[in-house]
C-alpha cells in the first residue's frame, strides 16, 4: 500500500519507534498522521512536528480505541495505516503481580485485539486498509529476564498472524514488525545486557523498515536480519535452540537484570 496520500494513525507515538514512524510515515506522503499516546502532551509534539494531531489515548481501554479510529474517521478521513505500536516491558517471571500481568496483557495483546474489531469492520467496507503491528522479536523467539514480554508479544504475533490469513481476502493487509534490540527509553541503561548480543538499531532504522514493508505489501518485517537465522534453528531443533536460550540466560538474566 502506498503510504502516500493516506490517513495514519500511529499509537505510542510520544517516543521511540512510535515517534519515529510519525515522521517515517510523514516523510512517505501520508496526508495526515494522527499520533496517539498515554502521553497526551507528547503526542501532541511529536504531531506538531509532522503536522499532524495529536490525542491522549489509552490503548489498555477498548473505549479509548475505539474512540481514537471512530474520531480520526469521523473528524479527519478514512485510515490507511494504523500503526498499532504502544507496548511496554516488565522485568521478571512469575512472581510478577496478577494486576501487572493483566496491564501488559491488555497493551501488549488486547490493544491489538480491540483495534481489529473496530477498524477491520470499517476497512473491510472499503474494500482496503493496512495494520502494522510492532511487536518484538521476543514473539517469534522469547525474552531473557521477562516473562510477561515474551508471552504477550506473542500474543501479539499470533493477532497480526490470524488477522492476516482471515481477512487478507477483505483487502485488509497486514505487517509485522519484529526488531531485536532498538535504542529507546526502554532499552536506556541497557546497552550492556542481552541487548546488546545483535547490536542495537536506532528507532528510526526499525521505521523506516516498517514504512517500507507497507509500502511493499510484506508481512514480516525484521530489521534484524539474524533473526530469521534464529527462527529457522528454533523450527530445525527445537530442544538445542532452548540450550543455546538457557545460556544466554545463565550470562545476561542476573539479579541486576532480572
């Protein structure tokens, strides 16, 4: 899908690669980006910086969703993209608290969920659209030192997949964006961790790498090419691949890590 000429919509936009896929997606030709965050003043200068609007939304309610793709629809245009990018981390395993795990699950998974609900119906009736989802590749692998991360980024590959295969057929297309380590507030402070075993890419790389698979009409998206290295060992031998995760556990996940 050309990005030229389309309504974006692109949530966790205050920072990092939300930040920078405003302005990627600005760069391409969008007519008008609408960047979405938790972070209403922030949003708001990420859009001032692309001319675009700016909203105060919560992805973890699905009335702020649904608000976000009924007023851009409704006040601005039809959405071509939607970037559902927002996400967050957690340190830990299972001792992780109920109420952390349900706030994750929600922004993490649910946020995806309740965005195809209210916008694929819309799309559908066009005939067209485009949803790239940033998830991680934590979701086609695993996360060292969090447990609530790896689970619901892959809860968040398996939307982006079966959103793919029920309503390719609609018109609907779907990307994937999967990076390994990227340089954000999220990663800040740890450079020298288990993100730093493929080198870190900038917001910005992972981007415009997203931009481009939309405009190419590819599903998964890697920036980080071994990845896909990692995917192929994972399937060919599953039980070595968990060897090879286990030591990279007992070197990077350290009670200062964890």
């Amino acid at each position: 899908m050309e990005v030229s000429g389309r309504i974006v919509v692109v949530t966790g936009g205050a920072g990092g690669i939300g930040h920078a896929l405003a302005h990627a997606a600005a760069e391409a030709g969008a007519s008008h980006v609408v960047v979405a965050d938790i972070d209403g003043e922030g949003a708001r200068r990420t859009a001032s910086e692309v001319g675009g609007t700016g909203w105060r939304v919560d992805v973890a309610r699905e009335d702020e969703i649904s608000a976000l793709i009924a007023r851009t629809e409704d006040e601005i245009g039809p959405i071509g993209l939607f970037c559902g990018n927002a996400g967050i981390i957690l340190r830990g395993g299972f001792e992780i608290a109920n109420a952390d795990w349900e706030r994750i699950w929600k922004i993490n998974v649910m946020a995806h969920v309740w965005t195809a609900r209210h916008l694929v119906p819309r799309m559908a009736a066009r005939g067209e659209g485009h949803v790239l989802i940033t998830a991680s590749a934590a979701g086609l692998l695993s996360q060292v030192g969090s447990a609530p991360y790896a689970v619901t980024k892959h809860g968040a590959v398996a939307v982006a997949e079966w959103m793919a295969l029920t309503h390719g057929d609609d018109g609907i297309r779907v990307s994937l964006l999967c990076p390994q380590a990227v340089r954000t507030d999220m990663t800040a402070g740890r450079e020298d961790s288990v993100a730093s075993v493929d080198g870190m890419m900038t917001a910005e790389e992972v981007a415009a790498a997203g931009i481009r698979a939309v405009e190419e009409g590819r599903f998964l998206v890697l920036p980080h090419p071994q990845v896909r290295d990692y995917m192929r060992r994972r399937a060919d031998d599953t039980d070595r691949w968990i060897g090879g995760m286990r030591k990279l556990n007992r070197t990077y996940n350290t009670p200062a890590d964890a």
